[in-house]
C-alpha cells in the first residue's frame, strides 16, 4: 500500500488540467520535491528532539509516543536451558513468535485475532523487518530479556487478509485522558492523591490504535464540567492538546474491585458512553489491580475504534478533488498527510498551480471511511458546486470551487 509511483494514470474528471499544462505541472512538483528538502525537512537535531518527546502540552503520553502499527514493544522472554547460547536462540524465536501475536490483536478485535491460523516459527520469522532487546540478563543456563519487533507491514498484511480477519491501519489522533476516580462518594481528578490518574502513568501499552494523553492539573476544566460532559469546555481543553477530543475514564471504587465507564466525546459527534467488564486476578495488590483496570479500559478505547473503523480492501474506488493552497509547502504538507493515510492506496497528481492541485485518490472501502481516515490526518472533503474539495482543518473553506487557470502556453 501507499506505493505513490505509478506509469499511468486513472482516467478522472477534468476539474483543473488544460492542454499543455504537463510540463508546468511537472516542473512545478520537482520544484516543490526540492523545497521539501531544503526548507521542510527536520535536521538531525530537530528529528531527534521529535523522536525523543512523550510530552505534548505538559500532558503525558500513555504508555509512550509510539506511531508504529506494525511493531511489539517489551515482549519479555526467559528460557533455560542447557546452555546460555541455546536458551538465547530459544528466547528469540520465542519472542517473534508472541510479539505477532501481540501485533495483530493491535490491529484486530481480539474475538477476530483468534482466527489467525497456527504458523510454524521460520514463517513468522520470516516476517520480521528487524528487532532490538533491552535489560539483557543471562546466567550460565539462562537468558532472559526484553524485545520489541518490527514487521514487515505487506507481509502483515498478505497474512491477515488471507485468514479474513477484518483490521484497521487508521490511527486515531490523539484523545486527551481524564482519569475520574470515585470512592465513598469523593471524585478526584487532578488531585495527586488520585490512585486512578497514577494507574495509567503505569500502563505500558504503546500501540494502541488511539493513542491518549493523560492531562496535566494546569487547567481551569472543573470536576463538574467533565462529570456534565461540558461539550465546550472540554473541546476547548482538546484543542489545547490538539487532539481529536476527550476519553473522560471514569472509575468507581466498589469494594476490592473497580466499575469501569468510559465516554468518548469527539467534535460534535455525539457522546460515546460504554461500561468495560474487568476483574481483578486473585491475590493482586491494589496498585497492580489499578493498572490493570486502567489498561483494560485503554483496549476498550482501542477496540471499539478497530470497530468503527475497519474497512473492505476488496473494494476500491477513486475519486478526483482539487486541493486549494497558498504555496508549494503547503501542498508539500498536504501530500504527505495524504501518504499517512492507510485507506489511500494511490495518489494521483495530474495538475498543479501556484494555488491550487487536481489529484485523484484510490482508496480501499467506502467513502464515510476514506473521510474518517482523513481526518485523522487532519485533512478534509467536501463538495462545493458539485466539485470535491480536499482541504486542511482550520483552513478557511472556499466560497466557491476555485475556478481552472488558462492554459499555459
């Protein structure tokens, strides 16, 4: 998917291109291939300070930053044997072998990741792009260690839609997190006593499909406007994060157990309310019982947009949009946001002026879900005038279709 380099092109309404105009269309997206080296891409510093962060706006993110669908993090091995070499050989087969699994119930339901089909080891290995491993210890028999995998996507792909198993690559923007916590009838929320806000800075699932970051107390967001569902004020704490809305995780101290409730509150969407089933395991201290709920709930988030958001790769269609901008960066940017959508599956440039682009998009599934996938990327569709218009969130919206220039001579 997202191969962007192609012979031909589909056949597409003619919105913007005029005889003629290949050569300054061509010219045009080798200037603006240069511009991205030269002006938009991060150096060495700025890449690493990016990589580095898990913070955005003083909030922190669950688990990490992590935007890597295709990877499992922290899978621990340890396998004895007779002899440290063969229990590292052991531990490392191992390792890939669960980190696949791991992976796939990122990207499925995990109902439907119960269908992948049993695998022999040297194929799942043969799927790996590369792995690293952490806190190495070893002892004349034994080795134990952390792994984190990387696979090859394609691969990962061919292999889930071959077992039929329904997946989603759309990466949600990030949700703001408030941890309610209620006990003997107390609400806590930005209080440093709050046992449920300290749960989740335990939790370690980096890969989640939603990523969420917890907020920080340095807010005037009061404890009665999250528990009224505030719409108002709680967008406007979303767009202090920039972030797609809030998850107000509420949790309910009953006895030695916690009742689990979560809302997702996105836009003007309505409200999303679902209570997640837990339990604790015996013999659990109160703190490892906490952060278990708290990563329970993370997966309820996830799971439930896996739901929402899966769609039909046997089912293509394509679509032409003219894109207004107001200079070659800002299609630059566009483009790439284009490439970081997992629907589109080929990007088709067939004109381009100072301000404005006619591109055709091909894209797996049906057109609600192309639109949800932009957004994510904060990209927008619409039509104006019959024509579509892809654009920018916050960009201010054309009056009318952007009307085709004259031919260039």
């Amino acid at each position: 998917m997202n191969d962007r380099n192609h012979a031909s092109r589909p056949a597409a309404a003619n919105i913007l291109i005029r005889p003629r105009f290949a050569s300054y269309a061509r010219a045009l997206l080798a200037a603006a291939s240069l511009l991205w080296v030269a002006v938009l891409a991060p150096g060495p510093a700025q890449a690493q300070t990016q990589t580095q962060t898990q913070t955005r706006e003083k909030g922190v993110f669950i688990g990490g930053e992590s935007r890597n669908l295709f990877e499992a993090r922290g899978i621990p091995v340890d396998v004895t044997a007779a002899t440290v070499t063969e229990a590292r050989e052991r531990a490392l087969t191992q390792g890939r072998v669960e980190a696949l699994r791991v992976m796939v119930e990122h990207l499925a339901t995990p109902e439907e990741a119960t269908k992948l089909p049993p695998l022999q080891a040297n194929q799942i290995i043969d799927m790996v792009r590369e792995f690293s491993l952490a806190n190495e210890r070893t002892s004349a028999v034994r080795y134990i260690a952390e792994m984190t995998v990387r696979f090859d996507p394609d691969a990962v792909r061919r292999l889930l839609r071959a077992s039929k198993i329904p997946f989603t690559e759309f990466l949600s923007k990030p949700m703001v997190l408030l941890p309610l916590y209620i006990e003997g009838g107390k609400t806590q929320l930005w209080e440093e006593s709050n046992p449920w806000r300290e749960a989740w800075l335990r939790v370690k699932d980096r890969s989640a499909l939603v990523p969420l970051v917890l907020a920080s107390g340095d807010t005037d967001i009061t404890v009665a406007q999250v528990v009224g569902k505030d719409r108002d004020a709680l967008q406007d704490l979303a767009n202090r994060y920039d972030a797609a809305g809030v998850i107000v995780a509420r949790a309910t101290a009953n006895g030695d157990t916690l009742a689990l409730v979560y809302s997702d509150l996105r836009g003007a969407a309505p409200p999303v309310d679902a209570a997640v089933g837990f339990a604790p395991q015996a013999g659990q201290s109160r703190e490892d019982m906490m952060t278990g709920a708290a990563t329970a709930l993370a997966r309820a988030v996830a799971d439930a947009w896996k739901k929402n958001n899966r769609f039909d790769v046997s089912v293509t269609a394509q679509l032409t949009a003219l894109a207004p901008i107001k200079d070659l960066k800002e299609w630059v940017r566009m483009r790439d946001r284009l490439k970081d959508v997992p629907a589109v599956q080929h990007i088709d440039v067939q004109a381009i002026t100072r301000d404005r682009a006619q591109v055709t998009l091909r894209y797996a599934g049906d057109q609600a879900r192309l639109e949800s996938a932009l957004a994510q990327q904060s990209l927008t569709l619409n039509q104006q005038g019959g024509v579509w218009i892809l654009g920018t969130t916050g960009r201010k919206a054309e009056p009318t279709p952007p009307a085709a220039p004259p031919a260039v001579q």
